[in-house]
C-alpha cells in the first residue's frame, strides 16, 4: 500500500531498511549522529544503529572520502555524507582518483561497495560555494555510478539499490526536493541502475530532465500542454550508466528534443545527451536540440539574480516553443 | 637506539634476513630489466630501505591489511606477494596482478590485505584509516599498517587521516618511511620539524623515531604499535629514518643528493648490518648465507624469466574491469 511521504523520509527509510538487513552497511559523515543530518536524512540512526555505525567525523572530507574507500576495501558498505555538492571538491583525490579506479588498477581485484551522498542546494541563495551541481564532473570518470533522484518513490529505491550495489556510487539530492511529497510503497523495493522513468508521455516533443529539474520540466509539459502540444518528459535517474535506448525511442517518436539540466552549461550533462542523440538519433531530428542549463557563472545569492542564472519552467517553455518552431 | 628486544626465533630472523635480500634482488633485476627496456612505465626501487618494509610486515597477522605507496615492492615482498607476478606486472603482462593495468605503481594482492600501492603521494593515509574502520564495524581485531614517505606528512590527507583515526581509537599504524628526499627536494627544505615523529603529538598518539635500517629496531615497534592497535587503544606513528639508495624512479636519472651523503648511508646498508647481527650470534654461517642469496638468486631468476615470457594483454582487455 502507497503512503505519502517527503523525499528526506523516503531516504532515511532506505537507511534505516538498509542499516537493518545488513549490519556491514554504516553512515559517516559531518553532523549526521546527533543532528541526524543537515537535511534530516540520517535522523534516528544514532539511536537505532549506536555511534559505532553512526558516525559524526571531523570537518576533514578527504579523511572521509578516503575512510569509506578504505572500509568498503575491508568489506564493508559504507554510506558517507558531503553536506553539500560543492564540499565533494575537497574530496576529489579520493573520489576520482582511488574509489573510481582501484577495481581497474588492480586488474579487478577490489571492488568499492562505497555510496557518496550529497546535497545540491540551489535556489535557496547559499551562494557559489553551496549552489553547484557537479553531476557531469562525476560522470566524465570512469568507475563511477551517479545517481539523481527526483521524487521520493526514486529516492528510497535508488538509495537501497546503491547501497547494494558493489562500485562507488554518486548519489545526489536536492535541498529543494527533501520537503517535497510524494507516493512510496510500504514494502520493500529496489529501482534499476540503469534505469530511466518515463514521468509523461507525448508525441511532440521529448523533455529529458535531471534532479530537480524533472519537476520543472513537468510543469511547463502542463503548460505548453493546454494549448494541446504534448510533451514527453523522461528522467534518466542513472546519469551513469544512462539508459539511452529510451531518450533515442523517444525522440525518434517525436523528432524534438530539450534537455534541462542545473549544472553550468560548457561540458555539462546535457552536452552528452545531445552528443549520444546526435550520433544516434540525427536523421530523425526536425529541429536543432535546445539545452536549458544553468548559465556559465557561479552562483549569485540574490534571489532576482539566482532565479536569473537557474533553469526554470519558462526558460523550458520557451525552449520547447523554439523546437517546435 | 635501545638494543632491540625481541622474541623471534633464529628461523624468524633468518627469514628477515632472507626476505630483505629478496627485496633487493628484484629491485636489482628490476633496474636490469629498465635498461633492457623490459619495464613499462616508471618504477621507484627499494634499495636500502629493506629494513622497514621486513621489519613491520614480519609484525602483522595474515589476515592484516597494508596500504602502500609508489615505492611499494618491497611492502609487497614483505607481506609475501609472488614475485613472478609483480615482475609480470611491471612488465605490463597479462599474468601480473593487475594483468597489466597497474604497473609498479598499483601492484595489489586483496585476498592478501595488500590494498594497493598507491601513485598518489599520501593517498593510502585515509585508506587506512578507512580499512580499520570497516574492521571495527565488522568487530574484527584486524590490523592496518599505513606505509607513506615524509613527502606525504605534508600532504593534509596525513592529518585528516591520522586526526580521524586517533580520535576513534582505530587500530591503525602509521608507517612514515622517511628517506630524507622528495625527488628532489631535502627534507628539511620542506618541513617544519626534525622529525615526523614530533608530528604524533598533535594527535595525542604514540610517535616512534626508529633507526630505519635496522630490522629488529623496526620489528620490535611493530609489535608494540601493533598490539596497542590491536588491543583497541589507537593508532601509533612510527618514523623509519632510512635512505633510498637511487634516484627518486627510473625515469629520473639526475640525483640531486650529494655523493658524500648517499655513500655515508650506503655503508650503513640495512643487509649487510643484519647479516652481521646474525653472525655474531652464530645464526648464520657462511654455507647458510650462500644457501639463502643461491635461493634468492633463484626465485629472481625464475621471476625474470616468467615475466618476460608472459603474454602481453589482450587489447579488448582495456575495456574490462571498470566496473564490479
């Protein structure tokens, strides 16, 4: 049976369902005990799981980062928390370097059952050093899962399938997202890595969307849609590994795409996605592919300035309008 | 330096004495092989420094787990890795340990606890602090030896690292291996204290200044930093104060070090120190001696001639082992 719950609910079920099934599976990371985390996805664990499972670390994210290589070496399955997307930056040797690569360096001998969770906290003026979404930094590195949840339904199972799953795993939230409700089975389920959702369905238009941006892209679907345009909207959900053959299906159908996603847009995710439609799907293309992305600049805190430089519906309204000329 | 008390038989040290050889006649036959242009990619040899690797590793249980670093073959040979599959994988063959994909640089034997070599510089420190944290979430009573150089206690994964392992009491030891010399730069050109060990202070740990080329100093710190980790009380930091005998890798052939400094320690030559140790105490003869460098002489041999006939990779095999 399906109840309604928040999105930092549906991740602290999964922590709590996982930390329950397998005594190997541990959280670390900064003010995740006591506090229960900034954002309330560790809330309990302290009391349920004691501090040996629970972890409040220095403010050291290398050691961190470094910790949970080194514990999922030793067998265990690690769950390490950065507060912010942008705090992963300090972290970067352990990431990119060691968890990404050591199952290749050692021919295949180690494996990283490591999960890296952390919080993109746009649009609510934290600024450039709190603001960033870092995902296509993640995904340009071999070895690595990221992961971008977009409802809480897809929080909860994409968190307990990263959690089994034996290679390091990016897992990224959103300030925005962690209040928002939505329909979570009572039972236990897992989601597909890879694995994308089709949220609507429609013959003009194919709308891919990332994190939060998925709610944002649904919202101008509604939009458009009561002038009749109907507008396809899919989540990959894995940006790594993607599934691509239903973003190619699609805009095969519809011969239109716009791609939104938060990141700055130079190298950004949405530059891979029209590179894989435009060696994939080009012949069926009826207009040229429109990328709605954060600008190239960081992150103002003015709301009027922020609200410039972020995606939003009528930047995606408007990129819909344009492809369908 | 005390007078090393320590509890191991004569087979035991003979075993020392034998493994530190072991150590250098491959890195011997790994320069060999370098100007045979046998070895693919860049190599850091061992030479001189046999006595920390031995020393510490002849300290832990099989089922321990290392790190280790860029000059990592002889923390390998020390915890008793194959070396016709290190020289095959240096070589960049399929039948190395890393068929190929690592190189010196990342020669691992997991089901051993040998985590990995490391090509960054202090990137084990948080490894291992990591490694002793899952033995703790498994209530294991594992130890992980830490080894790094004095280049890495200045990288700020060291106080990260040895920060978060002192404040949980994690059964760690940390192994500075100071060779007094970055590629090029001295030690007391970057850093601010004599001795590594001073270091151990700010963390409220244990640090252990040792005479690096003496492996029954080595081991008898060992044993009681790996007790004291293991027995739940924290991490200690032990500084091996040695010496490389040869520039910083085979690529690097100008030596900035001066002669008169790389002599002196020369003929402080960890093997030859021990060897000595052994005669005195009638431990080991002459026929015993030529027994143990004939076997050795043997396994290297038996290594090079492995490595050299073993197949290169396939090509299509670049593309597997990203993901488990």
């Amino acid at each position: 049976m399906a109840r309604t719950i928040t999105y930092s609910e549906a991740l602290n079920e999964a922590l709590h369902e996982e930390m329950q099934r397998d005594a190997n599976v541990f959280v670390l990371g900064e003010d995740i005990a006591v506090l229960g985390g900034l954002f309330q996805v560790t809330k309990d664990l302290l009391d349920k799981y004691g501090p040996e499972r629970v972890i409040d670390t220095p403010i050291s994210e290398a050691a961190i980062a470094g910790a949970g290589v080194g514990a999922a070496l030793a067998g265990t399955r690690p769950v390490i928390e950065f507060q912010f997307n942008d705090f992963m930056t300090i972290a970067m040797d352990q990431i990119v370097n060691h968890a990404a690569k050591l199952r290749y360096m050692t021919g295949g001998q180690a494996a990283v059952p490591l999960v890296m969770r952390a919080a993109i906290c746009s649009g609510i003026g934290m600024g450039a050093q709190h603001s960033q979404s870092l995902e296509a930094w993640f995904a340009h590195v071999p070895g690595l899962i990221v992961i971008m949840p977009s409802t809480p339904y897809a929080a909860k199972g994409l968190l307990k399938a990263a959690i089994r799953n034996p290679n390091p795993v990016v897992f990224l939230e959103s300030r925005l997202l962690y209040a928002i409700k939505g329909e979570v089975p009572e039972g236990e389920y897992l989601l597909d890595i890879p694995g994308s959702v089709m949220v609507r369905e429609g013959g003009d238009v194919t709308v891919v969307a990332t994190g939060r941006m998925v709610s944002v892209a649904t919202s101008a679907a509604e939009e458009v849609g009561r002038d009749g345009t109907e507008v396809e909207v899919i989540d990959p959900q894995t940006l790594k590994p993607l599934d691509t053959a239903t973003i190619i299906e699609s805009v095969k159908k519809t011969g239109r795409l716009v791609i939104v996603n938060e990141g700055s847009r130079t190298c950004g995710y949405a530059a891979e996605i029209a590179a894989i439609v435009s060696e994939q799907a080009l012949d069926f293309l009826d207009a040229p592919i429109e990328r709605v992305t954060a600008g190239d600049v960081p992150m103002p805190v003015a709301k009027v300035l922020e609200r410039a430089v972020l995606p939003g519906r009528d930047d995606v309204v408007g990129a819909i309008g344009r492809v369908l000329g | 330096m005390a007078t090393p008390d320590t509890n191991l038989s004569t087979d035991q040290q003979l075993e020392l004495y034998r493994s530190m050889l072991l150590i250098r006649e491959f890195e011997q036959a790994v320069l060999a092989s370098h100007e045979k242009r046998l070895v693919q990619g860049p190599a850091h040899t061992y030479i001189g420094m046999e006595a920390s690797a031995v020393g510490i590793c002849s300290a832990l249980l099989d089922d321990d787990y290392l790190t280790s670093t860029h000059r990592g073959h002889g923390h390998c040979i020390a915890r008793g890795l194959d070396v016709k599959r290190m020289l095959a994988e240096i070589f960049g063959r399929a039948t190395g340990y890393c068929k190929g994909k690592g190189g010196s640089m990342h020669i691992a034997d997991v089901s051993r606890g040998m985590l990995g070599a490391d090509g960054i510089v202090g990137g084990g420190i948080p490894i291992a602090t990591g490694a002793a944290l899952g033995c703790r979430v498994r209530q294991s009573s594992q130890v992980v030896a830490c080894f790094f150089g004095e280049g890495a206690t200045n990288q700020g994964s060291f106080h990260e690292a040895i920060n978060l392992a002192a404040i949980r009491k994690l059964p760690v030891v940390f192994v500075c291996e100071n060779n007094h010399w970055a590629l090029s730069a001295g030690f007391e050109v970057t850093t601010a204290v004599a001795n590594v060990a001073d270091r151990a202070a700010a963390y409220s740990i244990p640090g252990h200044i040792v005479d690096g080329n003496d492996v029954l100093a080595v081991h008898t710190t060992a044993v009681e930093a790996v007790q004291r980790a293991r027995a739940g009380d924290g991490p200690s930091l032990i500084e091996n104060k040695t010496y490389r005998w040869e520039p910083h890798s085979v690529f690097n052939t100008k030596d900035p070090r001066p002669p008169d400094e790389v002599a002196e320690w020369k003929a402080r030559d960890p093997i030859a120190r021990f060897r000595k140790v052994l005669e005195e105490q009638d431990a080991l003869s002459a026929d015993q001696d030529a027994a143990i460098q004939k076997a050795v002489a043997a396994l290297i041999e038996e290594a090079v001639e492995f490595a050299t006939n073993s197949p290169e990779p396939e090509p299509a095999e670049a593309m597997a082992d990203i993901y488990a």
